[in-house]
C-alpha cells in the first residue's frame, strides 16, 4: 500500500545538520519533513566535540537552555601531545562542549518534531526522480507499507557515506584513500589525570587519537589511521599507540588492553576528506554530505549546523526572489565556498603534516618556538 504526501522541502538524514536545517525552515515557515533511516537514540562515529559555531546556532533557535540541561562538559582548552612527548596547547577563544551524539542527536530531532516537522523513522529513500524542478523520492516504513513524497527541494544531510552517493553517481564513489576513523566510549574510572575541561590530541605514526569527556561516566577516545604495512585491528592499533606514546599510556592502567577488547566499535573506513560536489542532480548537499573537515583541527558538527543555516535562508528567501533552480545551485555553491573551502584545505594540509612522522616532529618544534601558531590556526578552521 502506498501513501502520497507533498512537502516543501524534503530532508534526508536526522542528525545535527538535517534536524538543523529543519529547525530553521519551519521557523521560515516551510513545510518540511526528515527521513531518518534509524531509531534515534543511537550511537555514531565522532569526536563528540561541539565548538562555537554550535553554541551560537543553539542560541538563535532558542535551544541553547534546553541544551545546557543535557549537561554537556564544558571544554576550554586544546592540547596536541606527540609521540616524543612534546606538548603544545591553547586556550579556546569561544565557548566549547563535548557530549554524547546520540544524546546530542536525540535533542535535536526531538526539537524539530516539538514544533511541526514531519519525521519519517526508520525509514530509507528507496526510489528518487526528479521531474523538471519537482522532486519525487519513495520511502519504505514497513513490510507493507511505502510512502511516495513530493517536494519543491530536497537537502541530502546524511552524513559521510551513504547509498545515495552511489545512486547519484558521485565522483568521490570508490575512492581508495586508506584513512579509517575508530570510536570508542571508555568509562571514566579506567582513565586517571585527564582534565574534564581539556581536548586533547596525540599523535604517532599515521595515527591521531583524541580524548575528552562527554559526561560524568565516560569519555570518548577517536582516532584516524592510515593504514601501513597491512591491517591491524583498530584494538591493536589504538594499544600499540598508548605504547608509543607514553603520556597517553600513563592515563591508563595496566589492564586497560582487558577493557579494550570488552567495548564495542564505532568505526567507518575509506573516509574522502577531498572536495565534494555541492549540489549533485538537484539535491543541495549540507554537511558531511558537503564536504569532511578533519576532526584534527576543526568541527563537523559546527559545519553542519552553518551549512544548514545557509541552505535554509536561501530556500526561504526563494519565495520572495524567485531565482531559477540554476541561480539557486550556484549561490549556494558561492557561499558555501566562502564558509568551508579554505577551512577544509586548511584541515587537510594539517593532517598531512601531523599523521607524517617526520613532518610531524617539525611541526610540533615550529609551533613550540612560536606559540601564537596555534591559535591562529584553530581560529583559520572555524566559523565564528
């Protein structure tokens, strides 16, 4: 059996920037619905790290009270340790959280629905056409049940892999890039002398992990590897890092390896952090659909809500300006460049430089002898 809905605007993907971008279309009076593909609360891969650019967002949407009740860890500093032991820190300019995304998720798709968006959960774009400027896309919610949704827009906001980048035949499809990125939560008892208000990155031979705490019972460890001479389990990589580098190993007991291999995987490989198409077909990309900036040095839940905001005052000024679907495409594509493209090539180069081992020792002696590096380069790859 199959039902026929229209709304204005049709979102795929529910976290951060989709439920965003929802926010401020309804509050621009847009009829909008989110197809969410599952059950929310869940667990996702990320730092888990919320920077200014959130807090600012939150604010505007009157949620940042309502945010502030969920207990977010309030983070202040940034310090990057490598694997010779040299440390270089900074003082964040800009108010900055850590918390739980599925905690963080949750909050926002439920803010969304509180006032009017149509969620549609769990449920997956099956079937997309597109008819002139109109937009078709069929959902499967049941066995039994589809449901086929017209749209003027659609707003791809599902994150750095999905389906539809096959379907859409995006460039980046099959890129072979050898970076993978590996969550895990380790309670707080298992950690010792680890500042609740600091983030923290260490670094080894094409591999950074970072750490900071997201609630009173847990902290988030992440990292990215490029993987060298073969595979190794993301278990015996993280283990093999906290040997290497002995100020992360002293935050750690010795029967941490037990505990490792007791805690479950929130991992993705292949991750593209190279240029992306913007609008593909149509379809406005916001987000890590848009572009990956490296965790390293910048924020993919900030991107993602500043991406949101920027397509949803676009599609709201539409009913007054009346651009054709072709000057729609490339204003976006214009601002979002302005917004992004630097911040993410600035992101990459760094990356580069600290996963190399040898680029990486020079690195940490530039910055060392010059301290006023850092901040610069944290305020270069952030939006606020």
């Amino acid at each position: 059996m199959s039902i026929n809905y229209h709304h204005d605007v049709i979102i795929i993907g529910g976290g951060p920037a989709g439920s965003m971008a929802a926010l401020y279309l309804s509050k621009y009076g847009l009829n909008t619905c989110i197809i969410e593909k599952k059950k929310f609360p869940r667990e996702v891969l990320c730092g888990e790290f919320l920077s200014g650019e959130v807090s600012k967002t939150l604010k505007e949407l009157n949620l940042f009270e309502s945010f502030l009740s969920l207990n977010p860890v309030k983070i202040s500093k940034f310090k990057f340790i490598n694997e010779k032991g040299t440390e270089i820190s900074s003082e964040f300019y800009f108010p900055a959280y850590a918390l739980k995304r599925s905690l963080f998720d949750h909050f926002l798709l439920k803010s969304a629905v509180n006032i009017g968006v149509k969620v549609y959960q769990p449920a997956e774009a099956k079937i997309f056409k597109r008819e002139g400027d109109k937009f078709l896309v069929q959902i499967k919610v049941s066995d039994d049940q589809e449901i086929i949704i017209n749209s003027d827009y659609v707003i791809a906001a599902y994150g750095k892999q999905n389906i539809l980048d096959k379907k859409l035949n995006r460039s980046f499809v099959g890129s072979e890039t050898e970076l993978k990125a590996i969550k895990f939560n380790i309670p707080n008892n298992c950690i010792s002398n680890f500042p609740a208000d600091e983030i923290r990155i260490y670094t080894g031979e094409g591999i950074y992990c970072g750490l900071n705490r997201v609630s009173e019972q847990e902290t988030t460890l992440s990292f990215i590897e490029k993987r060298i001479n073969g595979e190794q389990s993301p278990r015996n990589r993280i283990l093999n890092l906290i040997n290497a580098n002995r100020k992360l190993g002293k935050l750690f007991g010795k029967d941490f390896d037990k505990l490792l291999y007791k805690l479950p995987i929130y991992g993705t490989g292949n991750i593209f952090f190279g240029k992306k198409t913007i609008v593909e077909n149509g379809i406005f990309m916001i987000g890590d659909a848009a572009g990956v900036i490296a965790p390293l040095t910048g924020d993919g839940v900030g991107m993602a809500v500043q991406s949101a905001k920027l397509i949803s005052s676009l599609l709201a000024g539409q009913k007054n300006r009346k651009y054709t679907r072709k000057e729609l495409e490339n204003i976006y594509l214009s601002e979002w460049n302005k917004l992004f493209l630097n911040r993410i090539r600035i992101a990459i180069f760094i990356q580069k430089l600290i996963i190399t081992k040898i680029m990486n020792n020079f690195s940490f002696m530039l910055v060392k002898s010059l301290p006023f590096i850092l901040p610069k380069l944290i305020h270069a790859t952030r939006g606020i």
